[in-house]
C-alpha cells in the first residue's frame, strides 16, 4: 500500500507548487567556511542524525565544534557499491580558501570505522592535527563530486524527483577517477527538488530534468540555457552575490567558473528591496578585474516552505540592473 507521502496530491509537493509559481532559485546557495560529506548507510530519518547508522558520537564533535564557534557543517553521503568499503567510512573535507578563489580546498580520507570520531575531531580541530590522518589520505584532489539531495524522508519531493536525477547522472556520466556521484541528505531548497551540489566549486542547481545533465555535466553549451536551474554558488557569501554571480556566468559563459572570484555588497536598502554588489576576478592571464551592479527586487510571489499541507509562504524576487565592467 503506497504511503500518505506518496499518495499526497501533487499541489502539496513543495517543488510543484514552486515550478507551478515560476519561483527563481537564485540566491538560495547556501554559503559556508567548512563543510564535510560523511558516509552514513541507510535508513535515513527526517533529521539525518536520528539515524540508526548515525555514528553515537558524531553529533556530539560537531556540535562541540559549533560551541567553539568552529565553523563546520555536515552533509550525510550513502556509501556506494564502487566507491564505499565495507568497515571504513570516507569523509569529504571542503575548506573555503582564501578569497578570491574558483574551488573550494578538497581533502578525502577514507577511515576505518573505529577511528571516524577522532578523524572528525582533528578536521574540526587544529590543521596541524591532521598528521595522524595522512595514512588514511587519498589522493582525489582532482575529482568532481556531484551530491544529489534524494533526502525522501526529510521531504517527499527529494526522493520523488531527486532520486531519478540520481541515477540517471549516476549510470550515463559517472567516471571513475574523474566524476562521482553521491546520493546526499539534506542540503536545503527541497521546493526547487531535484537539486544538488557541484563540487569543489560549490555550485547548487534545481529543477533538473534529464535533458539538462549533459550541459551540466559537460558544459558544452551556453550557460544560459540553466539560467532558471541556477541556485547560485556557495563561494559568494549573500544572496545579492549569487544573483550577480549567474548574470556575469551567463555573460562570460563556463569559463568564468574557473576564475578566482570574490564578491561583497557595496551597499543595500534596509527593507532589503535593493542593494548595490561589486564581484572581483582574476582572469586566466592574471590580470584583476571586477563587475558591479545592482540588484533589485522585481516581485514577489507565493510558496510552500515543505510538502504538506502547510500554508504558502511570501518570498522575493531580485532582478539585475546595469550589470557592468569596471576597472
């Protein structure tokens, strides 16, 4: 018998009503300093950290990080049948460089499951307490990792549209050594499901459908064509960032993700309806350069925040004015 989740009316689901409105993405990345993938088998709960294969402990090093104001986040990964071992458990390091930068710092360790816990708590501690890892370092610096959220007990929507994605990415465009796909817990914007992160570059998208993976995957055409898929980029630190961030990466087309980058708000409105953004780059020759541009709220529209029968919520949407190169 198929469950209430699964037999609830497709107006309930958080991501139809969001693609129904015409709802924008962009701006919804979720920036961070420190962020670890962790392999945690399944079942997963609602709450990822109630999970039966949820280490004891490992909640406790990461909260204990929090208290220290450390700035660490964790993402749950499924251990898979070509990547995983059975009795060790890899972790995923991504560290926000110094800016500017185009990738975050990428580090991987594969542990046996006995010693995660002091593994977790040296990446959440002193860098230099990283030496009794090195033996269980690998040497993946050069690898892409796509992590799709397919979190079906967190929200409906994640298992029903993020799982296809999934696979389809998982069985036509996973290459070993080079791209790996992982299936991943919750990492915010279920309403826009299917959505997953591009790393180490950060980048979050929405909405896929099968036909978007190739440029995704292999950017072969124009950026613009995703324009509506893009969440925008974890290295820029607000939302005004982020909606700048798309426009100059349709203007300049794949490259741009390859130019170290930084962005900052120059200014904005405390009803927040407008704020002016300046983004600076080094392109591939050296030489440093930057846009500016303002960033203005053209609308509003109505969402629902989770599947369910919860009441639709207010959001905004931005728009970009006099998007421009300056010296």
């Amino acid at each position: 018998m198929a469950s209430d989740r699964e037999t609830r009316p497709a107006n309930h689901l958080c991501s139809v009503v969001a693609r129904a409105a015409g709802e924008d993405p962009i701006g919804t990345a979720t920036p961070f300093e420190h962020r670890l993938l962790i392999e945690v088998a399944s079942p997963w709960e609602d709450d990822v950290a109630d999970s039966r294969h949820y280490p004891d402990e490992l909640w406790r090093v990461l909260n204990d990080a929090y208290s220290r104001n450390v700035p660490v986040a964790m993402t749950a990964i499924l251990p898979d049948p070509e990547y995983s071992s059975e009795g060790e458990t890899r972790i995923l390091s991504l560290r926000r460089p110094r800016d500017p930068f185009a990738r975050y710092e990428r580090e991987e360790y594969v542990v046996p499951d006995a010693e995660l816990i002091p593994a977790v708590e040296a990446l959440c501690g002193d860098r230099r307490d990283l030496s009794s890892l090195e033996e269980c370092r690998l040497d993946t610096g050069d690898v892409r990792d796509i992590v799709v959220c397919t979190h079906g007990s967190h929200d409906a929507c994640c298992g029903k549209f993020g799982y296809p994605i999934y696979e389809r990415l998982r069985g036509e465009y996973a290459e070993s050594g080079k791209l790996r796909v992982w299936r991943a817990s919750h990492i915010g914007g279920h309403r826009f499901a299917p959505t997953l992160i591009d790393f180490p570059e950060g980048r979050y998208w929405a909405f896929l459908e099968p036909e978007n993976l190739e440029n995704l995957v292999l950017r072969n055409r124009p950026v613009s064509e995703l324009r509506g898929l893009y969440r925008g980029c974890s290295a820029m630190q607000s939302n005004y960032e982020q909606i700048v961030e798309r426009e100059i990466l349709i203007r300049e087309g794949w490259r741009w993700a390859a130019y170290p980058k930084t962005g900052r708000v120059l200014s904005a409105s405390e009803d927040e309806s407008r704020a002016e953004v300046r983004i600076d780059y080094i392109d591939p020759d050296g030489s440093f350069g930057s846009y500016e541009a303002a960033v203005e709220q053209s609308g509003t529209g109505m969402t629902l925040p989770k599947s369910g029968p919860g009441p639709l919520e207010e959001t905004k949407q931005y728009g970009v004015v006099g998007l421009e190169r300056v010296s």
